[in-house]
C-alpha cells in the first residue's frame, strides 16, 4: 500500500536542467540539401566544360598553320589484329619496343658468334687479325704465355713467403 501512494509522486517531479532537443530534422531540409547538391553539381559541370572549351579555343588560336605546299598524307588503317591501330611502324623513330624477345635473342647470339667464331682468320682495316676463339686457345696451349725476364722494367712481382711464421701475408719481392 506504500508503494501505491509513492508512485503517485514520481509523476509529477521534473527536473528542469536536465532538457534535449525534442525536435528532429525532417524530410524536407534532407531534400533541399540534395536539391542544392544537384543544382551546384550541374553548375560546376558546365563551369568545368566551358574552361575547357575556352582552353581549346586558345590553343587553337596558338597554333601554327600548315603549309599548303606540304603533301596529304593518308590516314594510317586501322587492322583487325593491330594493337595500335593509328601509329606508322616505317615512321615511328628507333629504338622501338622489342615484338619479338626470343627472335631478337637469337639473333644477337649467332650475330656474337660469328663474330668470336669466324670460319677464317680474317684481317681488319687496321690490320688486327680475327681468329676464332677455339684456334686462340690452341695457339696458346701451344707456345705459352708471353713472359717478361726478370730485371726488365714492369717485370712481373715474385711471391716469397716467410718460412719462419706461417700466419704472415707474403712477401713481395721485385
């Protein structure tokens, strides 16, 4: 019974201080956000589309007439399995990007071995003699290195170690 007569009081108590906002944004201002959205959208398009109509227009002004005595040139074709159907391979400048990888390797291979292995010896214009690489090795194996005698000036170094410390570095000796 207490508690009937208690609960009648909680009713009526408010505390002034403690308020928050009743009112939430409706429908309508949310449209007019997206309306002034669009309309400010479509204006910027049109702002951005008229600077560069403005901008083609002045460099069309910039640019240099042709000359009427240079001769017209057809357009290239385009082919059915062309990647790039608007270039002129004939005139488009070297160096160009390798099509083929694999051929242009093998290429430079035999070009690389018919120079280091040519069929003959063969002499030069400045009067060095070409011989294949096998036949410079044989040649070699044959007579030996060319060696300088000791005494000459820019005669090769000698190696001598140190017999009484083996962990010292040898020594050179002229």
């Amino acid at each position: 019974m207490a508690t009937d007569s208690n609960h009648g009081m909680h009713d009526h108590l408010s505390n002034p201080e403690v308020r928050y906002e009743r009112q939430d944004l409706g429908a309508r201002n949310i449209l007019y956000f997206f309306a002034v959205l669009l309309i400010v959208g479509v204006i910027i398009h049109f702002v951005v589309y008229g600077v560069y109509g403005a901008m083609e227009h002045v460099v069309a002004k910039m640019d240099v007439e042709p000359n009427p005595l240079k001769p017209v040139e057809a357009p290239p074709r385009a082919g059915v399995l062309q990647n790039t159907p608007m270039v002129r391979m004939q005139k488009f400048p070297e160096p160009r990007l390798q099509s083929d990888d694999i051929t242009d390797m093998r290429l430079m291979l035999w070009k690389e071995s018919q120079i280091l292995n040519p069929g003959e010896p063969w002499q030069d214009a400045s009067g060095a003699v070409h011989i294949s690489i096998d036949q410079a090795m044989k040649q070699i194996a044959q007579k030996g290195l060319p060696v300088r005698k000791p005494g000459t000036p820019g005669a090769a170094v000698a190696w001598q170690s140190n017999a009484g410390n083996p962990d010292a570095p040898p020594i050179l000796q002229p």
